[in-house]
C-alpha cells in the first residue's frame, strides 16, 4: 500500500477523462498521459473542453493506473498528468504524482491552469 492511501478510508480514486500508454507529443521522450476529468476555469480558447463536466469520464483507482504504468514494460519514460485541471481533485493528483514520481523517478509534468 502506497503512504498516501492512509489519508482516505478506501483507494484512491480519480475521475479521468482518457489515458494514454505511449505519447511523444506530451513531454519529453515517450510519455504516460492521464488526463483529469473536471475544470470549472472556462479558459478562453481552451483545447480541451470535453474534459469540463465533473460528470463525464470515468473513474479509477491511483492503483489501477500505476499497474497499468507497470504494465507498459519500461518503455514510457515519464508520466504527464493534464486535463481538464488536475488541480482540482487535488488528492487524487497528489497521490497519483507522488507514487508516479517515486516509481518513475525520471519526470513527472503537471501542466496548470490555476494560479497559485
């Protein structure tokens, strides 16, 4: 079991909108992409807007995707986490980018929309 799972009762789980195994557009080297499903920011010009409703997409568990990462073999060279905004499932993006990061070592990109 992965240390951020003690912050909730059961997995984690996130509402994502499309993965990705293998990606060379989304980072540098072949990627892993998960895109979030959910952003209430209404970006002028947003090239992304399927991925708005909090309602659509589908949900998985962290675990769920990082055995799926596992199952890639080694031939990813980093995990890319967009959106929608990923910020807004905020534990969900902090349990995913931190066993993502621990297991992948190598990068992690989490484009924003948020100011911070």
């Amino acid at each position: 079991m992965f240390f951020a799972d003690e912050f909730a009762d059961e997995p984690m789980e996130i509402r994502i909108h499309d993965i990705l195994t293998k990606s060379a557009a989304n980072g540098p080297g072949n990627r892993y992409v998960v895109w979030f499903q959910g952003c209430s920011l209404a970006c002028r010009d947003c090239f992304n807007p399927a991925t708005h409703d909090f309602n659509d997409g589908r949900i998985l568990s962290v675990e769920e995707i990082m055995e799926d990462i596992r199952r890639q073999d080694n031939h990813i060279s980093g995990l890319t986490i967009s959106g929608g905004e990923p910020l807004q499932q905020p534990a969900a993006l902090l349990a995913l980018a931190a066993q993502g990061a621990f297991e992948l070592v190598e990068r992690l990109i989490v484009p924003k929309g948020l100011r911070l």
